[in-house]
C-alpha cells in the first residue's frame, strides 16, 4: 500500500513503524475522540437493546431460535446507525485527513467537523452513508452478537469450559474472527463511498461496481488483518466487559 508523496506501507506492523517514524506516536490514535464518540453511542443501542430486543420478538420465551436472534440483531445495528451516524461520519472524515499534505487539513477538532459537514454539504451530510452503513451495521451486529451467542452456547453444552472468563474470551475471538470475514466487504465500500468527495460514486452501490471493475475482488479485503485486530480486540474487550457488568448488576439486583 502506498500513502501521500510515495510513502509505502508494507504490512500492519510496517505500516505501525512508518507511522511512528514519519508521524509520531500520536500518529496510531489519531481521531481517537471521534472514535469515542462513536463507540459509545453505537454500542450503547446496538449491544444495549440486543437483549430487549430478543424478549420482544420472542414474547418473552427462552427458546430464542438464530432466526430471532439475527432479527434482533438486525434492529438494533439498524436503530444504531439512525441514531448515531454522524459519528460515524466524523470518525471516517476526521481519520482519512491525515494523509493529507501538512497544511491541508479540513477539520481542527471533531465539533469543528460536525459544523463544516453540517454547513457546507448540509445536515443530510452528516448522514452520508447511512443506508451502506446500516447494511454494515447488521452485518455486523448479527456477525458479532449472535455468533458469540451461539459460540458460548456451544461451549458451555459440550462442557468445554465454564461459564467464566476463559469462555467469553474464547466466543469473543471466534466472534472477532467471523464477524471479520462477514463484514469487510461492506466496511471496505462503506469507508470508501463516506469519504470520497461529491459527486465521485453516485451510490454505495456504484462505488462497489467501481471498486470490483477497476480493483478486482480482492479490493472488497484490502485492510484485512488490521480489521481483524481492531475487531478481535474489540469483540474480547467489549463481551468480556459485558458479561462482568452483567454479573455485577446481578448481583446488585439479588
């Protein structure tokens, strides 16, 4: 992969170094505030109304089938997206302006962000994106919570391990892994088609077909273990969280 004024990007740990050396450090956590905001208020539906949401269309039952479980997915990584995509916007604008050239930055701070995308494309720009997104988010969210689901559920039947931190690390990573192969393609045309100047694709869809004509289908995986670190790491940072505040409100509760 090549960068601005030729610089070359070989590998995750080739691109970390080069972008230590020619950036500094501050470099790897660049638009970590926007990241932030977008984390919380994605996670805080998506993963926070999954649960409601598999008592809602099952009436309450305990025999959840995977079919209502990727339903209940569906809804809340789509509820997510309307509530929280410009974040998500901000996030993929704020990160892609670093290779820039010096001087040539669009953005001072994420609120700054906010008020350009709101002032010069309108408040419909900090939704661009949102219909590929939702497609992403579902993706996602079904990849992510009902894989894990099944995944303790599987270990736990068979005895593999208990119910404890070893088994939700090891869901976590099979989550990671699965919701990585599932999701790329969509995260790859999302990133492209969210910030790419107007005018370039005249849809998600069109910036898809440009991608497969001129790139070839590989396009659709470019990034993809640094994808799978970030969603790894993510999926057993976040699940391992969820199940100690669980356990901790339940015990609060009794």
């Amino acid at each position: 992969m090549e960068g601005e004024g030729g610089l070359k990007y070989r590998g995750v740990f080739g691109t970390i170094a080069t972008m230590v050396r020619t950036e500094g450090p501050r470099s790897l956590y660049s638009g970590l505030v926007a990241g932030l905001q977008r984390q919380m208020s994605f996670a805080s539906v998506r993963i926070g109304l999954y649960d409601s949401m598999k008592q809602f269309y099952t009436r309450g039952s305990e025999n959840v089938s995977v079919g209502t479980r990727l339903l209940a997915g569906c809804t809340t990584g789509a509820m997510a997206v309307a509530f929280a995509q410009p974040t998500d916007v901000v996030k993929v604008r704020f990160q892609a302006q670093v290779r820039m050239a010096e001087g040539a930055k669009r953005y001072n701070s994420t609120m700054d962000a906010y008020r350009t995308i709101a002032r010069d494309e309108g408040v419909k720009g900090l939704w661009k994106g949102c219909i590929p997104n939702i497609t992403r988010n579902a993706i996602v969210n079904c990849a992510e919570l009902v894989t894990y689901d099944i995944l303790k559920e599987l270990i736990l039947k068979y005895d593999l391990l208990t119910d404890n931190l070893p088994c939700h690390f090891t869901a976590a990573f099979g989550a990671g892994f699965c919701t990585t192969i599932v999701a790329s393609p969509v995260d790859v045309v999302k990133t492209r088609f969210m910030n790419s100047p107007p005018g370039q694709y005249n849809s998600a869809i069109n910036c898809a077909l440009t991608m497969l004509t001129r790139e070839g289908p590989t396009a659709f995986y470019k990034g993809f273990v640094p994808s799978f670190l970030r969603l790894g790491s993510w999926n057993i940072v976040m699940f391992v969280s969820y199940e100690q505040i669980k356990r901790a409100i339940m015990r609060v509760q009794q």
